[in-house]
C-alpha cells in the first residue's frame, strides 16, 4: 500500500502543543482505520532548521516550495508568534 502524505507546516515560535495528538494519532496504528496509510512529513518556508516555541529544534523535511499539491493529502497549519508577526 501506498502512503499518502500529511504535511505538518514548522516554523520558528510554532505552537508545539497544537499539533501534537494529531501527529501521534496518524503515526499510531491503533487509532486508524487503516493502519500504516498515512505518513506525517514536515515543510517550511526553507531548507533551514526552526526553533519551536517550547524550544524544540526541528529539520524540516521539504521547503515548501518544492512541495507540490499532489503529493499531500493535506497541509496542517499549527499557530504560533509568527502568523501574528505577518511572517508566514
């Protein structure tokens, strides 16, 4: 089976509480109907590690200009400083 891609936007002062269960509950087998069908990839605005607001430091997988529409189920898009500094 193929796995379709759930791409979870980073990015420096990202809220690390907002996306937390459901990353854990795509990664985990037991919560799925399907177990194994979907993967968690992370993108941001480059290449370039970010620092969460809790301080947790993150490579993204993929900038999000590489990323093409086709290749994601879906774009999760956790709050943080940034959106209210019109930096994202």
């Amino acid at each position: 089976m193929k796995k379709s891609t759930v791409h979870l936007f980073v990015f420096d002062t990202m809220s690390d509480w907002e996306y937390g269960y459901l990353v854990a509950g795509i990664n985990n087998p037991q919560f799925q109907k399907t177990p194994g069908k979907f993967k968690v990839k992370t993108v941001a605005l480059s290449d370039e590690p970010i620092t969460t607001m809790g301080g947790l430091r993150v490579t993204p997988d993929i900038a999000l200009g590489k990323l093409k529409p086709s290749g994601s189920v879906m774009l999760v898009l956790p709050g943080g400083i940034a959106w209210d500094k019109q930096k994202n």
